[in-house]
C-alpha cells in the first residue's frame, strides 16, 4: 500500500512540485560536471595530480552511488519529502565546505560528504514524482524532470568556466547555497509528503555501510594503480577488501526486508534497462571530464568557453527530453533505448577530431550535436521504463538502483579511463599526451554506449502502456502491485487497486 497524492499536470502545484525536484536533484546532477571545467584550476591551487583530481570527482561520486539506494528507503519509509529536505540542507552544508577547503585532502572529505547528500536528493525527487502525479501523467513529468535535470548537468562546465573566470573555482559550490534555499522554500511550499505505508523493521544501514566500503576499496585500487603499481601493497589491500564487502553486500539482502529487493531483478526490463545505464553514464562521465580538459589543455579554449562548447547537449536536451517521454509512452520505449546509445557512440567517433589547430564549427560541433541528440533520445525513456518495472510501493528503491548505477558507472569510468587512455601524474597539462589519451578514450566509450543500445533490444515495448492502464480496465490481477514482478514479456503492473490508494490534499 502506497500513501499517494493525485496531481495533475498544467496546475500550479505541479509547476511547483517540478520547480523543486528538478532544482534539487538538479543540486546533485550539476556538482558531478559543474567541477570539471575548474579542474585544472584546482590542480594550480592544490598541487593535484591526475589521481588527486581523480579523488575529487570520485569522492563525491562514491557517496552518491552507494548511499542512493538508501535515500530511497528512507523516502519510502519515513516520508519522501521529509528525507528530500533533510538532503536539501546537508548538500548545502557541505557545499560549503567545499568552497572554503584549504587543501586537496579537505576538499576531498568535503565531497565525500556532499554525496551524502546528494544521495538523499536524487532518488528523493523521482520518487516524489511518481507518488504524487496521475498515473497519465507520470511519463510526461518524468520527461520533463529529466530534461531539465540534464540540462542542469549539461550547464554544469558553462557554469563552472562562468564561475572560475569571474572569481575561483570555490564559487561552483558556493553558488549552490542560494539554490538550497530556494528548493527548501519551494519544498515546503508545494510538494506532499508521501510514503509506503507498507514499510517495516529499519533500514538496512550494515547494507549502506558495506556499499560504501566495497566501492570505496575498488575505486581505491583502480585510482591508485597506475601511480602504484597493481602489485603495490595497499592498491591489492583496497581492492580486496572492497570486493569482499560487495559480496556480503550482495548476500545479505536475502534477508528479510532488504536494502535492495532481489525480486526487482526477476523482471527483464528492469535488469536491461539498468545494464543500459550503467555503460552509458560511464560513457558520458567519463568523456564529458575529458572533454573539457581537453578543449582547455590542447586546444587553448578558456574555462568560460570551455563550458559554452558544451551549449547544443543543453538546446538539444531542452528541446526534445519531454517530446521523447511522450513519444516512449505512446509506441513503447525500445526503439529509443536502442537509437539513443547508437547515435551517442556515433558522436564519440566524431568527436576523434577535437584535436589541437582544429576548429569549433568543423570538429567540436558536428559531434556534440549528434552526440545531444542521442542523450534526448534515451534518457527520458529509460528512467520511465525502469520505474514502470517495479512496483509503485518500490518507486524509491527503483529509482535509488538506477541512480547508484548511473553513479557507478560515472565513478568506474572516471576511476579507469584516465589509465586506459594512458594519463597519469601531470599528463592533463601536456598536449600531446592529452590528445593521445583523449582519441583513444573515445573508442571505449562509444564502444561501451553501442553495446547498450544492443542490450535494449531486448526491452519489453509494453511496459509503459501496461503500467499506464488503470485498474478497471484490467481486471483485478494487481489487488496487490507486487504479486507480477515477473510476469514475463507483458511487464509488471504498476498501478494500484483503489483500496491501496490513500490521498493526502
């Protein structure tokens, strides 16, 4: 049973429920690329090196991906607004803290901390989303939360090469105190609190804190390998330790009332369209760090054009995310999931030619925009295909999976495509070494986003039309949302019966 509000879209609640999820998690999204254009600039100040800049991008990442799925439980369970806000103040807390470090170590435990909140954010706003909105309307909302969320991640190095020039790269974590404020009014003023009144025990918190240790310890190997070498005492100890705690992680939630729901895993569409995450937002992490990098060490580009390179993702994301929710409501999703990563991989290859004495219009253009075409293509669809494959009373956990492997392939891909492509020590500063690198990282990634848009073929097409079907018109096979979490090619239902609804206006 799901406590649940019934909002309509094109009223001014929605106008606000949107304005404080997409700020939010916007907060969260906006911190993984808003630093990557003031990176270098961190290195100067700092005294960092690659792997020192590794840490700052992956410290705040690790907390992200392995505490989201806690963010999400708790939301089910003590209330999703509640826990949205509690996120809201310690993301801010934090973010100053980052803005005022006086050395790389405190910056680093700074963004660990801010993953925390961030991980309180994230699946928060989802959540929020598909609790409170008609079900007719879900699809259209998830749209346009992703799409403005994307665009927030896409301004990211505009913003950040805004900030730096003005000032210092301390600005792109100050700047966001104002935005908390703003949510938090927000928040309290439009949003419902709404929670499964199903919940019981407690959180699994030796399951959050496993998640941690085990990502921790494999990031911990796979940054410091290249510097210490993959025999070097403390990388072997890291990464033991690390994959001994994801283990256990994985075998305690047999136990009852887990974390993470095994059963989520028996739908198909559930388990593909998470795969697909995972190599696409390890594939655009890791290339929108080095993209910028690469346009300010190679090619001479100033932090404020740096991030303006990156302007057609954001029109693109902006003009075509919500089309692309409707569009994957109305015929079925996996035509997107397969089309998306495809002209992503498409625009990786093109981007080969952002080399030293080449042009913006002739080499970085062409690429980015086939490149933005292909994230409004898929976004939107996968995140409303993987929420309409669990059931509504795990929308948290559901959407907190995804996003932890959204992080996690963004924490993987920033911990081992720098050594892939062969950067080490102070090889971001060098030209030469930074092209090399760089051509070389785009064969992997758009290798790993062309292997996703194979995995989508095998997507149910209907899970988006059967979990917008009402209960009336379906019978009464879903008294209870959970009792078809594999019910085969047909996609789960995940509508509720009338008795399961309870309203708060």
């Amino acid at each position: 049973m799901v406590e649940t509000v019934e909002v309509r879209l094109r009223t001014a609640r929605a106008r606000g429920i949107l304005a404080a999820t997409i700020l939010g998690s916007g907060m969260a999204l906006i911190d993984g690329t808003i630093v990557n254009v003031a990176l270098p600039w961190i290195g100067q100040e700092l005294n960092a090196s690659v792997s020192g800049l590794q840490w700052v991008l992956d410290g705040y990442l690790l907390t992200l991906a392995a505490l989201i799925l806690v963010g999400g439980a708790l939301g089910d369970r003590y209330g999703r607004r509640r826990i949205f806000q509690i996120g809201i103040i310690w993301f801010g807390v934090a973010s100053a803290l980052c803005g005022l470090a006086p050395t790389l170590e405190w910056l680093v435990v700074a963004r660990v901390l801010q993953g925390v909140g961030g991980a309180l954010l994230t699946p928060g706003s989802l959540a929020i989303l598909q609790s409170v909105f008609v079900r007719q309307d879900r699809s259209t909302a998830i749209g346009l939360w992703s799409g403005l969320s994307g665009i927030a991640t896409a301004l990211g190095p505009l913003a950040g090469g805004l900030l730096v020039q003005a000032w210092s790269w301390r600005l792109a974590f100050l700047v966001n105190l104002p935005v908390a404020a703003l949510t938090w009014w927000l928040t309290v003023r439009h949003v419902p609190e709404t929670r499964d009144l199903e919940a019981a025990g407690r959180t699994d918190l030796t399951s959050a804190a496993l998640g941690v240790i085990g990502l921790g310890g494999v990031t911990a190997a796979l940054v410091e390998a290249p510097a210490r070498g993959a025999g070097d005492g403390l990388v072997v100890a890291s990464g033991g330790i690390g994959i001994v705690a994801l283990v256990a992680f994985l075998l305690r939630q047999h136990r009852p009332n887990p974390l993470v729901p095994l059963t989520l895993f028996g739908n198909r569409t559930f388990v593909i369209s998470n795969w697909l995450t995972l190599l696409v937002y390890a594939a655009l992490g890791g290339i929108m760090v080095l993209l910028v990098m690469q346009l300010q060490m190679s090619l001479g580009y100033p932090p404020m054009l740096a991030g303006l390179a990156s302007l057609p993702i954001t029109a693109l994301m902006l003009l075509l995310s919500g089309g692309s929710g409707r569009l994957a409501q109305r015929v079925g999703p996996r035509v997107q999931l397969v089309v998306g990563p495809l002209l992503i991989a498409t625009g990786l290859v093109m981007l080969r030619g952002v080399v030293p004495g080449t042009g913006y219009l002739t080499a970085v253009l062409p690429g980015l925009l086939v490149f933005g075409l292909g994230l409004a293509t898929v976004v939107a669809p996968v995140t409303s295909t993987v929420l309409a494959a669990a059931p509504d009373r795990f929308a948290g956990v559901a959407s907190g999976v995804n996003n932890a492997i959204a992080r996690t392939g963004t924490l993987l891909a920033i911990a081992v495509l720098p050594a892939v492509a062969g950067l080490s020590g102070d090889d971001y500063a060098n030209p030469t070494a930074m092209t090399d690198g760089w051509r070389f990282a785009l064969i992997v990634a758009a290798v790993l986003c062309a292997t996703a848009g194979v995995l989508a073929v095998a997507v149910d097409n209907n899970v988006l039309r059967a979990a917008a079907v009402e209960p009336e018109s379906r019978g009464h096979e879903a008294a209870h949302p959970g009792e078809c979490l594999t019910c085969g090619v047909e996609g789960p239902p995940t509508h509720l019966s009338p008795r399961g609804i309870q309203r708060e206006r």
